[in-house]
C-alpha cells in the first residue's frame, strides 16, 4: 500500500506538486513564529522594513536544510578528486552539471563541456560545444580525459528533448569507449541496482551491465553512493545489483591491444 501511495504521488506530481502542499501545510504553524520574529527585529532595530520585502524562509532552521550530502554532492567530489590527481591538462565532460562539476573542475584544468542543448556561460577555462553523445564530434581514441556524471540513464527516454531510443544509453556508453584514447581516463556517474527503466525520468543498471558493455575497457575503479545515500569506497558490483536506487562511480581506462602487450 504504502509503495502504491508512492507511485500515486509521483504520477501526479508534475501538475499536482502533493510534496509542496504537504510542506506548505507544515508551515501554517512555523508562520507565527515568523511573524514575532519580524515585529521583534523590527522593535530592535532603526531600520525601515517594509512589507512589501518580507521574504519568509520557513525551513532552514534544521540540519536538513543543508545542502551537502547525496549522489550528486559525493559523486562531483569523487570526479574532481579523480581529475585533479591525474593533473591532465584538458579534460573533456559530456552533459554532466554545470554549477557542479564542470565548472569547478574548471578552476585547475582547461575543460571541454559537450551537450546537445547548447549553452555558454563565459567561464574561464571552459569552453562549452554543441554536441551528440550518440555522435561526438571527436575522432576515435582521440581524447585522454572524459567524464560524463549522472546522464547516461537519461539518453534514449526523450526526458530532455533528445530522440526516444530505448537503447540509448547503450549507445551512448560505446560512444564514449569509441573516443576514448590509449591509457584515457573515463569517470562516469550512473545510477545502479535492481535493473530496469522508469520512464521518462532515468534508468537504473546492473553495475555489471556497465563493465560489460566497455569492453574495451579495464576498471581501474568501482565506488558507490547506496540507497542511504553513503559513500562507499572501492566496493564490489554484486554488492548493488539488488539495490533500489544507489549510484555507481566507475573509472575506465583504455586497454592496450595484444601487441602493445606483447
């Protein structure tokens, strides 16, 4: 009952934001608190306050309402950490976070920001391209350093304007192997656990479903954030293939073929 209540919710929330109403509902009862706190300051102080620049904020009086911690949070900390000690002079993103990731990987190397929906931000040593990732415009095994955070499930499910393609991210993961260069570096960011498609907001892999379909690829690398939303590190996949909603944080490296073995 209560996972079909979920479900419910979730169906209705784009036009009927039920989550919202229950956090508006909660706060008929923080709103006097607001309010003595507003003619107090004003008894206190010489200051003009006007009503027309009241600005209540009625939830920030808590730990919750810090905005550290989950997937996105510890999965741009682990990337950049990743990027940083490479100490590579260029890196290359694919649609991961602009006020997250790539723009502050940005701050100690020249970054390339690849997305079909173009945009341009002025940030200094960035510089933005428009591009597919079912057709990058690079040629074959030609970038040392790429990253692409939290986007491969989406690809294929036409959430963000792309093509439905229900192998999509498949597509996009060999994509990304295709122009990957000798001994470059890949850092992705994928949602892991029991696999399956809730569309149209993402997918959720086997982890091994990943290093199966990069086989061209050498894990170097395999941590999680788990559905407790914890960072795990260097963890084994069959640890997730049963979870409900964890990310996985891989990092590739190109194989070298049997004669540079040899």
């Amino acid at each position: 009952m209560k996972n079909k209540l979920k479900t419910i919710l979730r169906l209705l929330n784009p036009v009927i934001n039920m989550f919202n109403l229950i956090k508006g509902f909660k706060n008929l009862f923080r709103y006097p608190s607001f309010m003595i706190g507003y003619f107090k300051y004003k008894s206190m102080s010489n200051e003009i306050v006007e009503y027309k620049d009241l600005w209540p904020e009625l939830n920030d009086k808590t730990s919750a309402s810090q905005t550290g911690g989950g997937q996105y949070f510890y999965q741009d900390n682990w990337a950049l950490k990743k990027v940083y000690q490479s100490q590579v002079k260029e890196h290359f993103d694919v649609g991961s976070r602009i006020d997250g990731f790539t723009s502050q990987c940005s701050i100690f190397t020249k970054v390339n920001f690849i997305d079909f929906r173009y945009v341009e931000y002025h940030i200094e040593n960035m510089k933005c391209i428009e591009g597919d990732i079912l057709n990058l415009p690079f040629e074959d095994n030609s970038i040392n350093s790429l990253s692409c955070l939290h986007v491969i499930e989406h690809i294929g499910l036409g959430r963000y304007g792309d093509p439905i393609n229900p192998n999509g991210s498949i597509e996009a993961l060999k994509e990304l192997q295709r122009v990957l260069a000798k001994d470059g570096d890949l850092y992705l960011g994928i949602p892991i656990g029991k696999e399956r498609v809730m569309y149209h907001a993402h997918r959720i892999f086997n982890p091994n479903t990943i290093v199966k379909e990069l086989d061209d690829l050498v894990l170097i690398e395999f941590c999680a954030v788990d559905d407790k939303g914890i960072f795990v590190e260097k963890v084994n996949l069959d640890d997730f293939y049963e979870a409900f909603y964890s990310l996985g944080l891989f990092h590739f490296r190109r194989k070298q073929n049997d004669k540079e073995n040899n």
